[in-house]
C-alpha cells in the first residue's frame, strides 16, 4: 500500500510540529523518519495511524482518503516504543488480542486465531514462549512480541514508533538485522520512527530526515550520508568537522589563507563540512594546515586534535589516520579534504 502525503501541518498552540510535510511512502517501502526530539517524526506517524489529525493537508492510502476513516479502520499496525503488552495476558492471548475484538463478520473461528498466533510467533522465533507472561519476557523477546500483535490483524501498513529506544546498544543491534530480515519476508509497508542515525541507516530503505517540523532530504542511507542536501543533513548524520570560511573572488578563504578547492557557488561567510575519516594528512598543500596537540591510537588507526587557524583564532578538530602514518604531537601537517561541502551560513 502507498501513503500520500500532501501539505501536512500541525500545531501546539504557538509550536509548528509539522509545518507544510509532502512525503510518499511506496508500496512495500521500509521507512525511516529520522531526526531529533521535536522535529516532528512521532507527529507524523500518529498522523498517518489516526491518532492524531491534522490542521491542514490530506493523507491518502493508495489514493483513497485517510483522513475519512478513524483509526479503527485505517488496517493499520501500530508498534509502540514501551511495548504496550496486557501484563495479565499470556504471549499467547496478547497476540491474539486483536483478532479476538474483530467485529463479528470478519473475526476469525477459534481455530483460525489459534493457527495465526502460532504462525506469527514462529515468525518472530518466539513460539515457545506462548504461555509465559509479559514480566517474563526480556526487552528484546516483548518488543517482538508487540510486532507479532501488531501483525495478527494481517495490516496493510506497520508503523513503529522508536521500536528499539528502549532497549540496550547489543539487543538494539541485534533487533535491527532482525527487522530488516523480517521485512523482506512479509513485505509490509513500514515506517518507523527513530533518532539513532546509524539505526535509520542500517534497516531503512530510504530515510527522512525532519528538523522544526520540516522535512530537510529524503534519500537512500548512501545518498543521505555521502550527499547531504543542508548543512543540518551534514551535521545530523555522521560526524563532522565544520570550519568557518569565506567565498569571494571565485575562491575559498579560511581567515586571510585561500584554499586550493572547488569554491561553491555561495558567496560570503560559509561553513565547510568534511567527514573526519575523509579529511587526510599529506603532503601536497590546499592551504589547509594546522599543528598537533595530541595523538592516541585506537586499534588500526591513530586519532589527532589538530589545531587549524581560523579567522578567530584557531579551531581544534579530530581526525582519524592509520597507525602506519604516524603522527607527532607539535608538528605541522597539510590536511587535504577528500570530499567536502560549503553551506552558507
């Protein structure tokens, strides 16, 4: 099923949540809504559950209006972030949940809800814990258990809202291959909701990323990471070394030093965005040098504060080289960005 959506705003009183959102979702996509807290990705997600509504714009599931149908009838799965388990159900009967309040003309027999409780809990490699209870069950074991209810009422769209936040760094790892496994098996159109960049990038097909109710770029992982379209994108996703710069006469200067590189076609104060890892020592000069404060090694590679004169003064930035080009502390090094971005500020 597709998602359409066209113009969505939303406000708080005087805060704009959403503020003019078009996005489409295609049939079968995985989605990640990406951004930090407020950008407005939970307000859009409950928007396209029918939780919450909109003040302007329209929501359309395979071209047909959402909007004119409550929650209830949008076939929509919802996956919430503190699991939502019924404490004094079994696994069993909180899968079967929803199948079981059905109304009457489409509920399945008890056979039927018996037959599809275990084919979900199989699905999610869970079905020796039918009879256990939610306290039982460890955080990774609920959270797959809230997607199999989710799934029993065989929904034509599955919404997760920060699927994984709640869970510790080895189980949320461990969960992503999963759902992206999972994906790929029931084909489901999904979209979830996340602020950890290397989650969105790891299990979505494409990612959005939302910054003040907006959205900034929507992309595959590779081309919101390796293409950034707004400074916000650059400094959201990966890390980055951000210098101030200026662009006139058709160059790039940092304070009074022009840069051998592409000038951009900006003009005025501007900040360039490099990668840490794309930002290496040698010795042909751009113009870009500064002196080592420090080095320390971490396995194969080295990691060094550089300080770089600035027009204000200096600015100390961290980059990462192999061990095997050593470095010293009170040297001066050429730093030469492989791939870079100029935003103007």
């Amino acid at each position: 099923m597709t998602i359409e959506l066209a113009n969505i705003t939303k406000r708080f009183g005087a805060f704009a949540a959403l503020d003019g959102v078009d996005l489409t979702v295609a049939d079968g996509e995985l989605l990640a809504l990406l951004g930090p807290s407020g950008s407005g990705k939970t307000t859009l997600l409950r928007i396209i559950a029918g939780l919450d509504w909109p003040d302007g714009g329209t929501v359309a599931f395979d071209g047909e209006n959402a909007l004119a149908r409550g929650a209830g009838e949008r076939q929509v799965g919802f996956v919430f972030q503190h699991y939502a388990l019924f404490r004094h159900m079994s696994v069993f009967e909180n899968v079967a949940f929803g199948m079981r309040v059905q109304p009457r003309a489409i509920r399945k027999d008890e056979a039927g809800i018996h037959a599809r409780v275990k084919e979900l809990l199989d699905l999610v490699q869970l079905d020796w814990l039918a009879d256990r209870y939610p306290g039982q069950l460890s955080g990774g074991q609920r959270q797959r258990i809230a997607l199999a209810r989710a799934l029993a009422t065989a929904p034509r769209i599955l919404l997760l809202d920060e699927p994984f936040g709640a869970l510790d760094a080895k189980v949320r790892k461990e969960l992503r291959r999963w759902l992206r496994a999972l994906h790929q098996e029931i084909n489901v159109t999904s979209v979830f909701v996340t602020h950890d960049q290397e989650e969105a990038l790891e299990v979505a097909n494409r990612v959005v990323v939302m910054d003040k109710g907006r959205i900034e770029q929507v992309g595959t992982p590779g081309e919101i990471y390796d293409e950034p379209a707004t400074a916000f994108v650059h400094g959201f996703i990966g890390e980055s070394i951000v210098l101030p710069v200026n662009v006139a006469e058709g160059r790039v200067w940092i304070g009074d030093q022009p840069l051998n590189i592409a000038a951009p076609n900006v003009g005025g104060p501007s900040k360039l965005y490099v990668r840490r890892h794309d930002l290496r020592v040698g010795s042909e000069s751009v113009g870009l040098r500064g002196a080592v404060r420090h080095v320390r090694a971490f396995g194969a590679i080295q990691r060094a504060d550089i300080a770089v004169r600035t027009g204000g003064g200096e600015t100390v930035i961290e980059i990462d080289t192999p061990r095997d080009q050593p470095l010293r502390a009170g040297e001066t090094v050429e730093l030469h960005p492989r791939r870079y971005r100029i935003f103007a500020d």
